[in-house]
C-alpha cells in the first residue's frame, strides 16, 4: 500500500497540502515506482494468500490505467499550454 501511495504521489494524484503547492508529476519515478510493485507481484507468486495477491494485482492495475490517464492528461496541458504561447 505505501508503495502504492507513493507513485499515486509521484503521478501528482495525491497530494497533502495547497493545491498552489502540489509539485509536478514525475512520471520517470512513478514508472519505477510501479515496476518495482510488478516486480513484487512476479518474485511472490505462490506465497501470497488469496487477498494478499488480489490487493497486489488490483493496485497493479489501477496504476497502469491512472498512469497512461495522468501521461494524456499532462500531455494534452502542456499543448494546450503552448498553443496559447
């Protein structure tokens, strides 16, 4: 879970504080954030109960599809940032 946490902070979904505040993604470390749960999932396969192995997967899933969501949406700010440049 803090595993999860942190890469939902570091695709700039969770933040504590003034929303003035909240720094800018970091897509790179997130990408390794979630590689490293990828890599937990695949190194315990078989040792992990039932719950423990679908709280794994299903974070691994969610983190995939909120972070190709969090590239586009970043992606198209920065366009729509530069086409009123």
């Amino acid at each position: 879970l803090s595993l999860k946490a942190q890469a939902e902070m570091q695709m700039g979904l969770l933040h504590f504080g003034n929303p003035e505040e909240r720094p800018e993604p970091d897509f790179r470390v997130a990408r390794h954030t979630i590689d490293i749960l990828a890599l937990l999932e695949d190194k315990t396969r078989g040792n992990l109960t039932m719950d423990e192995q679908r709280l794994l997967e299903n974070s691994l899933t969610e983190l995939r599809f909120r972070y190709v969501q969090a590239m586009e949406a970043s992606r198209k700010a920065k366009a729509e940032g530069q086409a009123q440049a």
